[in-house]
C-alpha cells in the first residue's frame, strides 16, 4: 500500500551533500520521493548528483547558502519551477556549531549559529509554505538536537537554536494543521558526520559518549534518515508537533 511509498511526492532536503541531509535524500528517493537538494559546494554537489542518477534516484540540487536570504530565495523559486508550484516534504537539515565557553563568544558568532541554524529554518518554512498547501498533503521536519533537550557541552548558542526549532514544530504544527501540513522536529545525539569527525576522533571522547549512552555507540546517519522518513510518510498521517530523540537512549539516561 501508499501508506510505506513517497511515490508520486516531491521533497526538498537542505545541506543534501554529507551526512544526515545525505542519508535523508537517498531515504526518500528509495521510498519513491523525488527529490531536491543543495549545499555551498559545487563539485561536491555535482559529483552527488551523479552518484545518485547512477543509483537510479531523481535528485537535482542547487548551489545555495541556506544562511543567506536572498539565495535561499533563489532555492525556493527553484524548487517552485521544478516542482511547478508545489512541494510535500521540506527537510530543514542545514546546521552548524562553534563550541565555545558562552563567555567566549562574539556577535558575529553567534549571528552566525543563529542565521545558520534558526533563521534559515524559520525562512525556510515561510518560502515553501505556499507550495506546501498547495500540494495538499505537506511534511515538514527540522533536524534538531538533543543539545536542544538537555544540557550538551555544544555550546550555548547551539543548544538555544535547537530547543527554538522544537518549539517551532510545536507551533507551526499547530498553525499550519489546517493547510494539512504536519511539522515534527528529530533530535540526534552523536553522529558520525563530518560535522563531528573531530570530536569523535579524539578517542577520550568517544569513549565518554559511548559511556553516557544505553547503547553504547555514536550513531549513524542511516539511522536517524529512516525517522526522517517515517514522519514524512502516510502512514505517520496522525504524528505531528513532535520532537524525536534518535540517541541510543542518551536523553533518558538519567543515571548510569
Ligand atoms: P555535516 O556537516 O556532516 O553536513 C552538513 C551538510 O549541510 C553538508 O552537505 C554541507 O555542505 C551542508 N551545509 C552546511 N552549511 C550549509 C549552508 N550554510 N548552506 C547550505 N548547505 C550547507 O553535518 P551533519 O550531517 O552532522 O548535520 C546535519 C544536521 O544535523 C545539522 O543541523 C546538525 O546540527 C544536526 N545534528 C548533527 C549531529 C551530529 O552528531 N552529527 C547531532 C545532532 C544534530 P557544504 O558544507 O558544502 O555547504
């Protein structure tokens, strides 16, 4: 049945080149979705979108900085003539982090992580709402985090990007019902991205992480696209305004 497919819908997935965002368009192009994508770099996009035409999935992509607001502009009207006017699933997957004490950083940083991760969410909802209504049957997902959650040494700033996209899902799941678009928020803990290649690579760390979490191991990119793509399917028509922690267990932890 159509209950497990994306046959037939169309998604947009930010930052589609490495990690996550990676995982959740091939998720959603194996489920049937087509798919568009983007990221700053262009030979890595180019060489994603061969990769992915030689697998047999539908993907196009943009370069576009998803922290600026006149490109992010330039994606929707992309997407808009691609999909003529209409989109079912938005990914809000961009996302990045300066971990600091919060003492140490500066305003420009902190514009940063919050045009990067906040702002770029919220405009990105705002420009592909039209063409969420108008394909009549609309998901939307942030990628949060559990630094959203909980207390993480992430950094500050980060954690109150993340715990302000889950309130976001709370609200626009509430506001946007009636246009039928559903908008729930999933919250990794550690992942092995090149977002974190650093962190997890300094063996100390890794270890501490593996000790805080149940199942003892950072995740993996697949894992957390297959709940991406579970909230964006018919059959997870009744779930919305949700935050779903993917991690091992590592928020319920309350003591080892
Ligand atoms: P990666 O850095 O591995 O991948 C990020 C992707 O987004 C790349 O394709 C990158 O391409 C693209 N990207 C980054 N910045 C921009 C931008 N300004 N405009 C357009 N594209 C951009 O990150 P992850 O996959 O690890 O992270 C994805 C999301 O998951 C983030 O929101 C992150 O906060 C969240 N997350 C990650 C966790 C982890 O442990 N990995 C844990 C919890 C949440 P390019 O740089 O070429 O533009």
């Amino acid at each position: 049945g159509s209950r497990w497919h994306l046959a037939g819908m169309t998604a947009l997935v930010t930052g589609g080149t490495r990690g996550i965002g990676y995982a959740v368009v091939e998720e959603l192009a194996h489920l049937g979705a087509v798919v568009h994508t983007c990221s700053r770099n262009e030979m890595e996009l180019n060489q994603r979108l061969q990769e992915w035409s030689a697998k047999g999935f539908i993907v196009t992509g943009s370069v576009c900085d998803a922290s600026s607001p006149t490109q992010r502009q330039q994606l929707i009207e992309k997407v808009s003539s691609i999909f003529t006017g209409k989109l079912n699933i938005l990914i809000n997957n961009v996302g990045t982090n300066i971990k600091k004490p919060t003492m140490e950083y500066t305003a420009e940083e902190y514009s940063m992580i919050m045009s990067t991760n906040l702002e770029s969410s919220y405009h990105m909802c705002q420009l592909a709402h039209p063409l969420l209504k108008a394909s009549g049957l609309a998901s939307i997902v942030f990628i949060s985090s559990v630094a959203g959650l909980v207390h993480m040494s992430s950094g500050s700033i980060y954690g109150a990007t993340k715990g302000a996209m889950n309130q976001l899902a709370k609200n626009l799941a509430c506001e946007w019902a009636k246009d039928n678009i559903r908008v729930n928020s999933v919250a990794p803990w550690y992942i092995n991205t090149s977002l974190v290649e650093h962190v997890l690579s300094d063996k100390q760390f890794l270890d501490k992480v593996a000790s805080r979490t149940p199942l003892k191991r950072p995740g993996e990119a697949n894992e957390v696209s297959s709940m991406v793509a579970f909230l964006c399917l018919p059959a997870a028509s009744y779930i919305t305004g949700q935050t779903i922690a993917v991690d091992g267990g590592f928020s319920v932890n309350g003591f080892p």
